[in-house]
C-alpha cells in the first residue's frame, strides 16, 4: 500500500488515512499534531519511519514552542502499539528538555479497551501532560 | 458425489457455528478483505462499536500470527515481491461468544517456547495480563520474536475466557499448532 506524504519544508505532514493506515495531520508551524483513523498496516516500519523522521525534524528544533498531540485513533494493532509508544517516548524527551507538551488521548464512550490502552501508555509520562477525552460513538466501527 | 461431499464439508462447519472459515495462502491482503467483511457480518448483529473492535483486534493478532509465524511459507516475485503463509482461520459463534481458532504449521523447535508464552499468559488474570502488557509495551523485541509477545498478550486481554491452545505432530520436523479464542 502506498501513502502519499507532502513535507513543505518541515511546516507540516498531511497523510490521508486509507482503511488500515491512520490519518496523520502534524501542523509543525503551530505545534498542533493528530492521529485519526486505525492503524494495522501490513508493513508498520513501513508507515511509521516517515513519520518518525518528520516528527524527529521538528523535535530537534531548540526554539520550538509548546505541543499538542491528539490521539484519536480508534483501533490499532500491537505492532503499531508500539511505534504510538516511540512516538510518546520521543515526546516525553522533550517535555523533560522543558518543551510544553499535552497528549489528549481520545475514546469513543463505553470504549473501556481504548480506554485502558490510554492509561498504559499514560503510566511512565512523567513531563508530558496527559489527558482522556470521551469522543460520542458514531465513528466507523 | 461432487455436492455431497462438498456438501458435507459445509455441514461439518455449520454444525460448528463458523461463520467464515478459510484455509491456504493467507496475506495481509486477505487480512484485509475478510476483516471487513467480519466487521459488516457483526454489525449487521447490531454489535456496538467497542464489541466488533474487540473481536476484530483478536483476528487481526491471530492473522498477523500465522502471516508472520507459519512454517510454511511460499516466497518470490510475481512482478513484485509476494510472501504467502499456509493456515487456517475460522470465526464462528458459539453460546453467543464470537470464537476466532486459527491453525498453522510450526517448527517443533518452536514449539516449547511457544507453549511457554501461552501457558504463562492462561497463568494470569485480568491484572496481570495488564501489568504485562505494560511491560512488554516497553521492551524491545526480542530477535525472533518481531513483536509476537505483544500480540498474545493483545489476544489474551481481549478475550472472555480463557485462550485455548493445543498442537498436534506431524512428523518429526513440524506441529499444526492451533489457538482457539473467544470474545
């Protein structure tokens, strides 16, 4: 499966969602980041090293301002568990560093599965402030 | 004689309460296509959202097990790169529980060290599948691995009961391994 990426210049990475991939919207110049959609790709490191690197681009720059990520996806796989965690992990660094960083961790109501994956992954942010958001159901299933 | 027997086939599958069953070449593309047509079949149910993607996640898990573990394997290029892995996997109901078994050869080498995994996993209760989650979240994977601990214990979490395994030999070299869930 393809995915199209356009990098202006490091101001920000579109990734249109397709059915088993998520959709990434990284706005660099305003520090807004969000995940939508799922995410089981067939190939993970596939998908997610362009992300990390763009992502990686962004957090090394020293005068960056505070960071807003917003996890809204509604199901992935556990090989995408774990490139969600590099991702946290790379934003725990710089919140560490002093950078502002919230993550709003978004769950459709009576989704306790979602839920209980958000508090996993919230247990060792130590900087980072995190959030749980109940979103109504009505998404696609 | 033809429908008979095919016939026969059928009955054996209903009389179990699958719903889908496929055996042979199984891909992520596979995956893909039989996901949704499992996620319709649900909501068709008037399942809600959280139930189908709990279900859903245990066959994506099961499926990425056997396309990444199977012992048998066919590679090569067909105009691009194409890796296909032998298995079964049957998704039925049964006293109104979705039940997801998936079966696929593996090397008897592997086998102690998979019953390991799958014995320490059924050890465990809720809280303990979680507290194990939460580790191997962070741990790298180990060589062989390529992150199949994480998934189990995805299956594990996700299921109602008890995860239900059991091989049977072949020959000296290889084992049908079989992984029997419910949600």
């Amino acid at each position: 499966m393809k995915v199209r990426a356009e990098n202006h210049a490091m101001d920000c990475l579109t990734i249109p969602a397709t059915g088993r991939t998520p959709g990434v919207s990284f706005d660099f110049a305003n520090g807004h980041l969000r995940m939508t959609g799922e995410s089981y790709p067939d190939d993970v490191a596939a998908f997610f090293g362009p992300v990390f690197e763009a992502l990686r681009g962004f957090l090394d720059d020293p005068d960056g301002g505070p960071i807003r990520f917003d996890m809204e996806l509604l199901y992935f796989n556990s090989s995408s568990a774990k490139a969600l965690m590099n991702i946290f992990q790379m934003l725990e660094t710089v919140a560490k560093g002093g950078r502002p960083v919230t993550l709003t961790w978004c769950v459709e109501e009576n989704d306790e599965s979602m839920r209980e994956l958000g508090e996993d992954f919230a247990e060792d942010l130590r900087h980072v402030v995190f959030q749980m958001r109940e979103m109504p159901a009505g998404g696609p299933p | 004689m033809l429908a008979q027997q095919y016939a026969s086939i059928k009955r054996d599958l209903d009389d179990k309460g699958i719903v889908f069953s496929f055996s042979g070449y199984l891909s992520e593309g596979i995956l893909y296509s039989l996901g949704e047509a499992l996620r319709e079949k649900l909501a068709l149910e008037a399942a809600d959202g959280p139930t189908i993607r709990r279900v859903f996640s245990v066959f994506v898990e099961q499926m990425q097990n056997i396309i990444r573990y199977s012992a048998e394997k066919l590679s090569g290029t067909a105009g691009r790169a194409v890796e296909l892995s032998a298995g079964m996997v049957t998704i039925g109901m049964e006293r109104g529980k979705v039940f997801i078994v998936c079966g696929n050869t593996v090397r008897n080498s592997e086998v102690p060290r998979l019953k390991e995994r799958l014995d320490h996993l059924k050890s465990l209760d809720r809280d303990g599948i979680k507290t194990y989650y939460r580790e191997q979240l962070r741990e790298e994977p180990d060589d062989s691995s390529r992150g199949a601990t994480l998934g189990l214990i995805e299956i594990a979490r996700r299921a109602s009961d008890p995860i239900d395994y059991d091989f049977n030999a072949m020959d000296a070299d290889r084992s049908f391994f079989c992984l029997k869930v419910s949600v």
